[in-house]
C-alpha cells in the first residue's frame, strides 16, 4: 500500500467509529517527520479508544504493521505510528489545545469527502 492508501484507510476507519472531523494532510513537503498526518476526533475517551483500536485493526488486516503507539493510558490522543503516516485520534479538548492542523497548515488537505460517511 501506497502512504496515501494507508492514510485513506485509516480515515476510512476512524469514520466507521463515528469519528468527527476526520483530516488527511500530506506533510512531506513540509516535514521529514512523515508524509501524511491523519487527525480525528472522538467524544469521550472510550470512542478515542475504539476508533484507535479499528484504524489498527483495518490496517493489520491490509497487511500494514504500527510501528509505535502513544497514549493509550490518557485516551484523550492516541498516537498511531505508520512511519509514513501518523494517525491522531483526539477528544475535543485535547484536539482544540494542541491544533495540529494549525501546525501543518502549511501542508495539503486531501479530499476524503468520498471515501468517509
């Protein structure tokens, strides 16, 4: 799979848990640190959990391992490392105080208005 397959993917993921206002920003021109950044948001800790555990789930099932995880103990940003691709999942407090999106504002939004509910 392509980087930007696997950020789809975990889009497609976070949105079958419900997840609210699911991005994908292509950050390679911007940063080394990885190519796509994959952000969405959960309304309690227990969905932060679950939309996390699906975004690993769906992508060991396409044959893509996680390379490192953080946060599980807080459940209120749990970080998914896919080398390539970096998933956030977030509870508003914690996505509203952090503001990746301003952070990479210099990078590409991807339309993903087709591929999520």
């Amino acid at each position: 799979m392509t980087a930007l397959e696997v950020a789809k993917e975990a889009a497609k993921a976070l949105s079958s848990k419900k997840g609210l206002d699911i991005k994908v920003i292509k950050i390679d021109d911007v940063s080394v640190l990885a190519d796509y950044m994959v952000i969405g948001t959960g309304t309690s800790s227990t969905q932060v959990k679950a939309m996390s555990e699906e975004v690993e789930y769906q992508l060991d099932k396409a044959g893509v391992t996680v390379s490192h995880i953080e946060g599980y103990r807080s459940n209120s940003w749990i970080l998914l490392d896919y080398v390539d691709v970096i998933v956030n999942v977030f509870s508003n407090e914690a996505r509203e105080y952090y503001d990746l999106e301003r952070l990479w504002r210099d990078g590409e939004n991807i339309d993903i208005s087709n591929i999520i509910d």
